[in-house]
C-alpha cells in the first residue's frame, strides 16, 4: 500500500463506470471518443480542489485522504468526475461508484481473483524454497 504518512490511511479509487463495457453494440460512439478527457478535466477539478491525487487507474482515480476527511473527499472527487461528465457529454451525468480502502485492506475485483491467488502461491512457493536452501 502507498502511505506516505501515518496519518494517511485511506485510498480511495473512483470509477466511472461507461456503459460500453457491458453493452459495446447500443451504445453511441459519442460516449467512447470524450472519455479521455472526461478524466483530464475531472483530474485538474480535483488538482484546483487540492485532492491528493495519487494516479489515475484506467477509468479509476486513486486518491490518498485522511481518514477524518474520507466522506468529505469522497463526495468532492464524484462531483469532480460528474461535473466532468456533463461537460463532454452535453448534460448527460455518468455514474461514479466509490469503494474506500482502508489502511492493512487492499484493493479486490472477482474477475482478478484467480491471477492474484495464483501470484500469492508462487510468492509463497518462492518464499518456502529460500528458506529450504538458507537452512
């Protein structure tokens, strides 16, 4: 986990979720071209609102938020993408979704469940034979 401070404990990414994911065939192509700068905009909104943005992740924003700020940064950093949203997409408002992670959790998606089970074995498997040959 990235903390650069103790008093810095949650990461909270943000998706916006587009449609095309799920429904790629009815879904008009003016909503795949603005997604880029749908998240650049939102990402200088956040920046002049001083959020502490760590990196963006695909269709996600990972911020670094104290933990007595977490609701009050949430609900700024969605406004940022929703604003951005109407923007580009002439009033129409895009979902944002919010998972918060907090300090010792990690981020988890079940269509990565068994790629990082299959990484923790080999880590583990790694780590096992290390210590057979040290002893």
């Amino acid at each position: 986990m990235l903390t650069t401070a103790a008093n810095y404990a949650d990461f909270t990414p943000f998706r916006g979720r587009f449609a095309y994911r799920q429904r790629a065939k009815s879904v008009p192509e003016e909503l795949f071209a603005p997604r880029g700068a749908i998240f650049r905009y939102a990402g200088l909104m956040m920046r002049e609102l001083d959020l502490s943005v760590i990196a963006p992740v695909h269709d996600a924003v990972l911020l670094e938020v104290a933990e007595d700020r977490v609701e009050l940064e949430t609900a700024r950093a969605i406004a940022c993408l929703e604003r951005a949203s109407r923007r580009f997409l002439h009033g129409f408002t895009l979902r944002v979704d919010a998972k918060i992670i907090r300090a010792g959790e990690r981020f988890t998606d079940r269509r990565g469940e068994q790629t990082w089970a299959f990484v923790e074995r080999a880590l583990h498997e790694l780590e096992e034979e290390g210590l057979d040959e040290a002893g």
